[in-house]
C-alpha cells in the first residue's frame, strides 16, 4: 500500500530539526508521521495490523519505530505488527533481493537532509584518503 506524497507536510514536521544528525529528533518524528498515515489507512481498510518496512535499514531503530507503532496501535484501535527486519540478516538480504530484481538503492533515507549529510560525510571520506584536491 502506497500513501500520497505530500513533501510539505514533511519540511513541517522537520521545521528546526534540519541539522540534527540521521538518526535523532526528526527521525523519531518522520517515523511517526509515516507510520501515522499508514495506521490511519488501516483503520479506515479494516485491516488487522499494521507495520513498516523502516526497520530493514541499519541505520533505523528498530526499538524506537516499535514503540511508536505501540502507540499508534492504542490510539487508532488496529493492532501494530511489531519488527526488526535487519536482524537474521535481513538486511543482507534486501541487498540480495534488489540485486537480483534490479532495484535501486541509495545510501541514505529519503529525506534530503539524510542525502547531505551521507555527501557531506563521502566528501569528507574523499579528502581524508586524498583523493579530492
């Protein structure tokens, strides 16, 4: 199921946060919001659960995007269907998987303050082995 994207609704939520480090304040918020819209649809769907794939990524916790889900779970009545996908190697396979489907991968979340600051971190990499001048 695939929600509609809506970037200013995002830059409103992370207004302030902008240089927080991936990881932090405006993740935990970006979880929220994201996992927000999809316990609303399945309230709406009568589904019986919901979840997200948010937790494949290594740089996601997994902790923290379940006790959110817990919480949305008591506020929209559909219960959350608590995950760590990275763990059993899961996250080694999701590599595996979009290899062999040909699915692009980025080395960042999604939001543009995670891409500047994953090229922010390469520039920095280049420049420490010297090979950027």
């Amino acid at each position: 199921m695939e929600g509609t994207y809506d970037p200013q609704i995002f830059y409103e939520m992370a207004r302030g946060l902008e240089r927080v480090p991936e990881g932090g304040k405006r993740c935990f918020k970006c979880y929220r919001l994201r996992m927000e819209k999809a316990a609303k649809l399945a309230k709406e769907g009568n589904y019986d659960y919901f979840t997200t794939t948010l937790s494949i990524s290594p740089l996601k916790n997994a902790e923290k995007i379940n006790e959110i889900g817990e919480a949305l779970a008591e506020i929209y009545g559909v219960k959350h269907l608590p995950s760590d996908f990275k763990k059993k190697n899961g996250y080694k396979r999701s590599i595996e998987l979009s290899h062999d489907y040909g699915l692009y991968r980025q080395n960042y979340c999604g939001c543009v303050f995670s891409k500047r600051e994953q090229e922010e971190k390469m520039k920095q990499k280049q420049i420490s082995e010297g090979s950027v001048l």
